[in-house]
C-alpha cells in the first residue's frame, strides 16, 4: 500500500481521536513503526492491522471508518490541497461528479506512483448517477462516499449517496443530486494562494 494513504489513515486517526488512541492503535497493530511515511510503499496487511485495530478500539464499522476519512480528506483544515485539487474540478457539484473519471491521472500528475481505482459515471436520468470504481484497495468505495458528501457540503448541493454494494469486480455507488443549491457553499477561489 502507498505511504500517502497509510499516513492519511494515521493523521485521520491522530487528528480526529487523539494522539493515545493513535499509540493504542500502533500497539495493537503491532506495526514496526509508529509514523509511516508518505512517500514509501508498506506491505498491504500493515494497513488491515491498522484499520482491525481502529475498528476495535473505535467499536465502528469498516465502512463507517473508512466513510469518515473520506470526509476528513476533504474537510479538515490540514487537508486543504486535496481540497483545492477536488475544487478546480468546476463551479458546481454536477461538474465536480462529471471529473471524477479523470482524479486517478490528475492524481499521478502530483504523485506519480499513486494508483487510484479507475472510477466511472454514469447518468441514470437528469439527477441520478452510478458510479463505479475496482473494487481494489478494498473499501474504497467508501472512502469515496465520504469524499462525496463532504464535497456536496463544500460547494453547498444536498445530495444522497449510497454504497449499493458490489458487481463482480467492482464497488457502485449511487448519486442522487436532490438540489445543487441547497446552502451556501464554502468560500473558494480558483485564484487563491497559500499564506
């Protein structure tokens, strides 16, 4: 598994339930390490120990857990360049879902050895969507909802989403944009620099 996402899960676990929680984890995971690092690759099982340990310690499901880092991705305030990554993807939330076949090469522009699964939409009638990813890194998909609704927050649409299962090789999750100006949505500009 990529260090990016083995650190994401460790910085998700740290910010969101503290720095003992995170401790508790490493031991009950029995990793070699107590940091990963972003830019190595560590054997798969390294992060499924995580993520048992998480669950156990956190009494959450996988998919609730993954749900959540999804979301943290996108809305804490350390994760900002990911979030400003998802935002060039257009001015709306439609135009955001209409990107997401391209995130795995935009993706590789900034970390070339980043593989994401290969996702794809598809409309189903004016304001449902399927969209479909490999079903590898497994729960993925999940991920992705939270990454979904944390994005529909973001640019103020209400939304529903549902993780509808798996077809053969792959994880479907179905769209449903109820009102793409519900709220208003957080502040962004295609201009904007760091400070």
């Amino acid at each position: 598994m990529h260090g990016l996402i083995n650190r994401s899960l460790q910085c998700f676990l740290r910010d969101t339930y503290g720095a003992a929680l995170w401790g508790d984890v490493v031991a009950d995971a029995d990793l070699p390490v107590a940091e990963f690092e972003a830019m190595l690759t560590y054997e798969d099982a390294l992060t499924f120990r995580v993520l048992d340990a998480a669950e156990a310690r956190l009494a959450k499901s996988r998919a609730t857990l993954l749900e959540d880092l999804g979301t943290y991705l996108v809305s804490h305030p350390h994760n900002e360049g990911l979030r400003r990554l998802l935002r060039f993807a257009g001015v709306g939330y439609e135009d955001f879902l209409h990107s997401l076949d391209e995130l795995p090469d935009r993706t590789r522009l900034a970390v070339s050895d980043l593989d994401l699964p290969q996702m794809e939409l598809r409309q189903l009638s004016g304001n449902r969507y399927r969209i479909t990813c490999s079903a590898y890194p497994p729960g993925f998909a999940h991920v992705l909802v939270g990454i979904l609704r944390a994005m529909a927050d973001d640019y103020g649409a209400l939304v529903m989403l549902d993780h509808a299962g798996h077809h053969q090789q792959e994880e479907v999750i179905e769209v449903t944009l109820v009102e793409s100006a519900f709220a208003e949505g957080r502040a962004f500009d295609l201009g904007a620099r760091a400070g």
